[in-house]
C-alpha cells in the first residue's frame, strides 16, 4: 500500500471505525479551559507549535512537516533542523499543521467527531469559500453593493475561523492532557509517517515483479561453473 492509500485508508477509519469520542466537543471546550482558549485565540501559532511538539512527546527526531499529509513532507530538511521547520510550518502552513495535530491525536486514540464538531468544522470552511466567492465576484463586477457584502462575509468567515480554530486547539490540548494522565487509552502509539523513498530520476521506485525472491534470499553464484560433461561427444 502507497503513502496516499494509507492517507485515505486512515481518513476512511476516523469517520467510519473509530469508536471513542474527545474529551470534550468543541462547543464546550471554552469552558473545559477558558485560559488556553483566550491564548489559543491570540497566538495561535504559539499554540500550535506546542501541541504539535506534544503530539510527538517532546521526541522532534520523529517530526514530518504535516505529519506526513503532503508531498512536500520529507523533504524540507525536517532531519537536520526539526524545530525551524516546525516555526515555518505553524507560521505558513498554519491551518494544516492544526489539522496535523488533530489527525495523530485521532490516530493514536481512536477518536471520532460528534456531528457537532464536524458540523462547527464544516460551517467555518464554508464561510471561508463564501467569503472567496464574494470577492471574485466584486472584482469581477465593480459593483459597490457586492463589494460591501464581501467584505461582510470575510470579517464573519475571520470571526468564525480564528474562534473555531481556538477551540479546537483547546480541544487537542485537553485531549493531549487526558492522554498524559491516562496511557492507557492510548490504542495506537504515534508514530511519524516515513516519506516514500523516491528513485533518483524523481519517480516512485517499482515493486518487485510477483514471486521475485528478495534480496539476499539466495548465495551469490560461484565464481566459475565447472566444464560441462559430455558436450561434443
């Protein structure tokens, strides 16, 4: 199975086959830690970085950029300089590496959204779009009117977006925190997706052809067969 199969694979498995639920949903999780929600809401990035280093238990020789969710992951010098990549992650890819977070945290728990969350998740991605639609459409038009509502839209689709995104790091974080005084619910250890070893000519290396024995299976032939008997009588 490909990295991209285990990505869906793994997709398939947190909204079908994960039975366990969060410690708290999102719309009580201002209330399961008012404090880290203010913080959440005013340094995110911060926030983001802490988790994310949580996740992996404080061991950055394990970190992937996205946690192994892009092409990208793997290859951005992740190796030699963990906690730089980290910081150009959170400050540039800062959405992904939220969902990161939430995904491993998913993974090794075995936990599923109620339909709550994935309602609140699914409200602020869709006023994200709206508020996109809005803008082309004023610039497309030039009309007053469409340009007063997108900018509407857009402060609602912010609103919605860096309070949703609070909450749901209060809600990692408070997962995270059960985890650490509970191991036993742990169902999987994390563990950091390997990138897929690429040939050099920059294509996927193929399989072995089937029933192809593997290497080192047999000795190596000897240097010289002996003469055949017999040819040439």
């Amino acid at each position: 199975m490909t990295t991209k199969e285990q990505r869906y694979a793994k997709m398939e498995l947190r909204g079908s086959s994960y039975n366990r639920h969060w410690k708290t949903d999102l719309k009580m999780a201002t209330c399961a830690d008012p404090g880290f929600c203010c913080v959440s809401a005013f340094c995110s990035c911060c926030v983001s970085y802490h988790l994310r280093k949580r996740v992996l238990r404080g061991d950055m020789s394990r970190y992937l950029c996205c946690n192994g969710d892009w092409p990208c992951s793997g290859r951005c010098g992740e190796q030699s300089s963990p906690e730089l990549c980290l910081c150009l992650e959170v400050s540039c890819c800062f959405a992904q590496s939220v969902a990161s977070t939430r995904w491993a945290i998913q993974d090794e728990m075995h936990l599923q959204n109620t339909k709550c969350d994935n309602c609140i998740i699914g409200t602020m991605i869709f006023a994200q779009y709206l508020a996109c639609i809005c803008w082309l459409a004023a610039c497309i038009s030039g009309n007053d009117v469409l340009n007063d509502l997108a900018q509407l839209t857009d402060m609602i689709a912010d609103i919605l977006w860096c309070s949703v995104c609070a909450c749901m790091q209060t809600q990692h974080k408070v997962q995270l925190d059960e985890r650490d005084s509970n191991p036993s619910i742990v169902v999987a250890p994390y563990a950091a997706p390997a990138p897929q070893a690429m040939h050099p000519g920059g294509y996927p290396p193929q399989p072995a052809p089937y029933g192809a024995p593997p290497p080192g299976a047999y000795p190596p032939p000897p240097q010289a067969y002996p003469p055949p008997q017999g040819w040439g009588k």
